[in-house]
C-alpha cells in the first residue's frame, strides 16, 4: 500500500494546519469578543468601528482577504511571510462571524440582570465581567464550535499563498505521484479526525462553561 | 514601490474585465445553488427515512462533507473523477463541489424545517389515507419550506462568497480573472481591491433582498 509512503509527507502538513488553526482561533476569540463588546458600546463612534469591520470581513470572500493581504500589502510597504498572512486573515474573517455571536449571546441575557446589576451598584465593567458575560458564554459555545470547524476547512485556502499545509502537501504530491484517490481521500480523512477532535474539546468546554447554572437555562 | 499605490485611471480600464469574470461567479452561483437545494432537500428526507439502511449513510455523508475543507473537495472531484473515465471541464467540476458542499447545509436547514410541522399534520394524513410519498408532497413540504427560505438565502450568499476557490483549478473567474491582471501587469491592488469592493456590494445588497423576503414571508404566513 502507498498510504504508508505518503502518510509522513501529510502528516508534515497537518501540523502545519494545526498550528495556523491554532493560531488563529486564538485570534479570532480576542477580535470577536473585542468587536462583539463594541458593537454594544454607548459611543457611536466605537461602534461604527466594530460595525465596519464586522461587514467588511464577513461581505468579501475569505479566499480574496488572503489574496488582498497576501498580493496587496507588499504595495503599502508591508511584507509579512506567507504563514503570518494565513493565520492572521482566517483570524479576521472568523473573528467578523464570532463578534456577531459574541453580540447575539450577550443580548440574550434577561433584561433584569443588567438592572440588578446597576441597583447592586455595578460598574458597567464590573456588570459585564461578574454577571453578563458568564451567562452568555454556554450560548456562544456552540456557535463557536461551528466557527472553528468553518475555521479548520478554510485553513485549505492557505495551501494557495504556498503554505506547505495538509492540501498543499496532498496537490505536490498529486502532481508527483498521480495517485490520486488515496491521497486525496487519505487527506479529507485527516481533516475530518483534526474536526472531530475540535467537536470534542468543544463538548468539554461547553460541560465547563455550563456548570453553575439552573437546569434549563436562565428563566 | 510605485509612487501612486492606487491609480484610478488603470482601475476603470481594467473593470469592464473583471465585471465580465463576475458573470461566471454568478453563474457558478446559481446553478452550484439550484443543485444544492435539490439535493439538499433529497438529504434531509432520505435523513428522515426509517430504513436505516438509508437514514445512517447519509447522515454520516452529510457530516463527513460538512467537517472537510470545499477545496479538497473540489481538487477530488477535479483529480478522482477522471480515473474513473468522466473527465469534467473545471467549471462544471466546481459547481459540482460548491453543489455538493452545500447541499449538506441546505440539508439541514430543510431538516429543522420539516421537524417543525406539528405531529397533527402527519396524523391527519394517516387518517386521509394519504401515502407517505403523498403526505410530503403535497402537505409537509410545502408547509417546511417558505420558512426556511430565507436560511437558504444565507448560505446562497455563502456560497457565492466561496466561489473564487474555483481559481484554484484555472476556472476564470473574478479571482482568476484579477490575478490574471496581475501578473500581466505587474499591478495587484487595484484588481484585487476591485474583486474585495465587488463582493462586498453584492453580497450587502443580496443580504438587504433577504431581509425583505424574510418580512414579506413573515407578514404572509402569520396571514
């Protein structure tokens, strides 16, 4: 069997997909959760901000952000390697679908928590920090969940500003070898187990996130 | 560096060429839509069979190909499928993929559509004598799908968004068609900005039709 030939190659590859998953979940949690808080700010103008980004990043094709920030940055004197790029645009556009999560769950929050919040004189930091955020948290989990899942399969788009990811390794290797059908469903196997194990660390943070509360939900 | 980053004369005479690659994004769009949403609805009802024989295949189908990357995908169906003798040009290859992608959506959507129709409308139609076949097509579909409508506008909108993936296999369109420029002319930011400003336009404006035929199905169907 040839599997046992190409599976170090891929498994090369992997690693990288894992790392640039990584990285940028990590930064798609602190732009959505950073957008996410502005959209909801008192100030017009904070929120304006978020709201242009949110609508840029999630109006364009992440495929074109890479492009832009892979092919059009150099022409602004800024030149960054190709795995930065990849990371930091799959951050942007899933941290533009994670500040809408972040909203959606923070106001789902009752009403009568903020106001207790103010009569328990609060801070509007405090508030958020003690008594909002965490009760909105079991309701971004899994839409969260989803995101990285949308994150770990657009994480292939890299493969095209040559990132020698999972997909990158999987063409060279096509080109090589001609062995098409095993490596290409070798590969789609590879991404679906790096999926599930995502699917798994969600359900743990999801078991983490809901402690504390009612059965049932918040009434 | 060039001195001007942006040059508006060069950006309008390149337009007329990136507009004429959108036509194939839109294209590509439409039908790659048509075939998701028929197969889609396909899916979910051939999800709901009580033969499990039927029922756990497709399931595990349908997260099989929601949890792997469309690029892959595509490469599979543009690669695989010659070795078994059907050799498919890049275009319709790519339809293929985004159809097949996004039909497990659009799958589930129909899914949380037609598990929203109360028990009585089924019991009705055992007492009607209706078949199965019957009691979907002319009661439960129609009934599962206006409200799901605009869940599917959503994902049209996304899928036209992963249309420049078809790039990746020499299909020409606005992507392409912008890097194409680019390397003839050395230029890259106007026609890639160009391709960034289109599809934000489009799908902007695609979301505003969708909010409005959410209202107008809403008003309709609450009478």
């Amino acid at each position: 069997m040839d599997i046992m030939r190409f599976l170090p190659t891929l498994l090369d590859g992997a690693w990288i997909t894992v790392q640039i998953t990584v990285l940028a979940i990590l930064l798609a949690l602190f732009m959505g959760f950073v957008s996410g808080l502005m959209r909801l700010s008192g100030v017009w103008a904070v929120r304006a901000v978020a709201s242009v980004y949110i609508e840029i990043f999630r109006g364009t094709s992440a495929l074109v952000q890479l492009f832009w920030m892979f092919f059009v940055l150099p022409f602004f004197g800024i030149s960054l390697d190709p795995f930065t790029v990849g990371w930091i645009a799959l951050g942007l556009n899933v941290g533009a679908y994670g500040g809408e999560v972040v909203r959606g769950a923070i106001q789902a929050v009752p009403r009568g928590q903020y106001e207790a919040s103010i009569a328990l004189n609060m801070s509007k930091w405090l508030a958020m920090r003690r008594i909002i955020v965490p009760q909105a948290l079991p309701a971004m989990v899994p839409p969260w969940g989803n995101l990285f899942i949308e994150l770990l399969k657009a994480t292939a788009l890299v493969s095209l500003i040559t990132i020698s990811d999972l997909t990158f390794r999987a063409k060279q290797l096509n080109d090589q070898t001609f062995q098409t059908v095993e490596i290409f469903t070798l590969v789609l196997f590879l991404y679906l187990a790096i999926a599930l194990v995502i699917t798994g660390v969600m359900r743990i943070v999801e078991r983490w996130t809901g402690r504390g509360l009612a059965r049932g939900g918040i009434k | 560096m060039s001195d001007n980053v942006w040059d508006w004369a060069f950006a309008w005479k390149i337009l007329p060429r990136i507009l004429d690659a959108a036509i194939i994004t839109i294209e590509a769009t439409l039908i790659g839509f048509v075939f998701a949403a028929v197969l889609g609805l396909l899916l979910a009802l051939g999800r709901r069979s009580r033969n499990p024989l039927l029922s756990y295949p497709i399931a595990g189908v349908v997260e099989f190909i929601r949890s792997t990357p469309l690029l892959v995908q595509i490469y599979f169906l543009y690669f695989v499928l010659p070795e078994f003798g059907v050799v498919l040009p890049a275009l319709v290859a790519g339809i293929l993929g985004l159809g097949l992608h996004f039909s497990t959506y659009c799958s589930e959507v129909y899914r949380a559509g037609l598990d929203s129709i109360p028990r009585g409308q089924w019991e009705a139609s055992v007492a009607l004598n209706l078949s199965t076949y019957r009691t979907y097509r002319d009661i439960i579909v129609p009934q599962a799908i206006p409200p799901v409508v605009p869940a599917l506008g959503n994902y049209l909108v996304a899928m036209f968004k992963e249309t420049p993936l078809l790039s990746a296999i020499a299909v020409v369109e606005m992507m392409q068609e912008a890097k194409i420029v680019g390397s003839e002319t050395f230029r890259y930011v106007e026609p890639m900005t160009l391709v960034g400003a289109i599809f934000l336009v489009l799908s902007l404006v695609s979301m505003v039709g969708i909010r409005r035929v959410e209202a107008w199905l809403r008003r309709k169907i609450m009478g």
